[in-house]
C-alpha cells in the first residue's frame, strides 16, 4: 500500500477514525474542565500554579490514557503497530513519574518554612483525574475533583478548629562579643507561652556576632501570644542586635 495514496490518506478521516477522534475530545473536554475547577482554587489563594498549569496537567494525563485504549486506530488504522498494542499501566507509570519532577519544582524550602507541599500534591492529583477521564472512570474522576477542591479549601479551616500548637521560626543576632545564656533565652519564651524545639537549634558564628535559629512550639492552643507583642518581647531580650520572626509553614 502507497503511504501517500489517496486510500491511506483519507483513512485519517474515515468515519471510524472520525468517531474515535470526537470520543477522544470529549474525554480531553472533561479533563481540561476538572482540572480547571482544581486550578481555580490555587488562583483565587493566589498561588503561582494557577488555572492554567491544572488544566494542562489534566489534559495531558487523560489524552496519554485514552489514546492507549484505541491502538487499532493509531496511524489511520494502518497496520504498523502490533495488534497486541500498548500497556496502559506503563503509560499510566510514566505519567505518575513525570508529574512527579512538575510536583517537586514548585517546593519551596527557604529557613524553617516550607511552601507548595499542597500545590505539589494537588497537581499530582490533578493528573490521577486525568488518567480516571482517559479510562473513562467519568463519575469517580469527577468525584475526586470535587474532594479534591473541598480538601484545599476547608480542610485548612478543620485544622484551626481541631487542637493543634503552632509554631513560629526565630533567627535571633546578638551584639559582637555577646554570648547568650540558653537557660535565660529558655526562660523568655516560656513566658511568652513558647517552647523551644530542641531538634531546631542551630548556632552560626558570623563576623563575631553569635546567631540563634531555632523554632518554637506554643505551649498549648491558646496560649502563645500573638506575633507583634512577642516582637516586643524579643527587643527587650539583653544582647539582642537583630531579630527575624515568622511562622513555620510546612
């Protein structure tokens, strides 16, 4: 059979190929609406990974996936690949581990504070909906789309509710040739309803100035005192120079 004849050409556009194509697209169609759906709540929290980065991941999972299920249309239908065809689950593999490395770009670690945990999860989510789509899984898809936008959006509320302790990361530079007592530097932050973390203590010596990193745990729920009248505290502190506060994010 000539490649370039008119027979294999409008073999693309046969009516069976034509049918799988629209199939195809509304398998795509749906992915692309979910996954915008997903990326829609990462926009509004004002997150870098947004509607579009979402739906792409989506798309993309469910078109690898769905086209694994027609092997005997690839190419026009003509017969240049096994009848056998391909493994979905390999497809499905690869994309797992691709959207792995996407996942892993968009942590951050700077300090004690680690950002994108959940975006990262929630794009790797994002790509499960699109293989469910491309197996034709519709309902199941849909579902974990809308726990999965539920989770992101609530969850953080069911947190605050729950009893936790939060936490907040200090970096604390003394005066040149100041050695500070821990016992003391201890005692000021359990009075402000704080614990330091043991594990979180690191101690750098720069340009003769001792410098104090560590992490503080609140005491109990509501008993840490809020973040500016602890800065008022800390300036009080005896050899304190600088001091850099924030909260702990993981």
């Amino acid at each position: 059979m000539n490649i370039l004849g008119l027979e294999s050409l409008t073999a693309y556009w046969s009516k069976p190929e034509l049918t799988i194509n629209i199939l195809i697209f509304i398998n795509v169609l749906g992915a692309l609406i979910l996954g915008l759906i997903i990326g829609y709540e990462r926009s509004y929290h004002g997150r870098a990974a947004g509607m579009r980065t979402y739906g792409l991941v989506c798309m993309a999972s469910a078109a690898l996936t769905v086209i694994a299920g027609y092997p005997g249309y690839w190419y026009g239908g003509l017969s240049v690949i096994s009848s056998v065809g391909p493994d979905p689950t390999r497809i499905i593999q690869g994309i797992v581990t691709g959207i792995g490395f996407l996942g892993a770009g968009v942590i951050m670690k700077e300090g004690f504070n680690i950002s994108g945990l959940s975006t990262s999860a929630s794009i790797w989510t994002s790509a499960a909906i699109g293989v469910m789509m491309g197996v034709g899984f519709y309902s199941a898809a849909i579902s974990l789309a809308l726990l999965s936008v539920i989770c992101m959006m609530w969850v953080s509320s069911l947190e605050n509710w729950l009893p936790s302790h939060k936490a907040l990361a200090l970096t604390l530079q003394f005066k040149k040739e100041y050695i500070p007592q821990e016992n003391v530097l201890r005692a000021k932050i359990i009075r402000c309803g704080y614990e330091i973390s043991s594990e979180s203590v690191s101690i750098a010596l720069k340009e003769g100035q001792m410098e104090w990193r560590f992490v503080v745990i609140a005491l109990s729920k509501n008993s840490g005192i809020p973040l500016e009248e602890f800065g008022r505290e800390l300036v009080q502190l005896e050899g304190l120079e600088n001091f850099v506060m924030s909260h702990a994010r993981n």
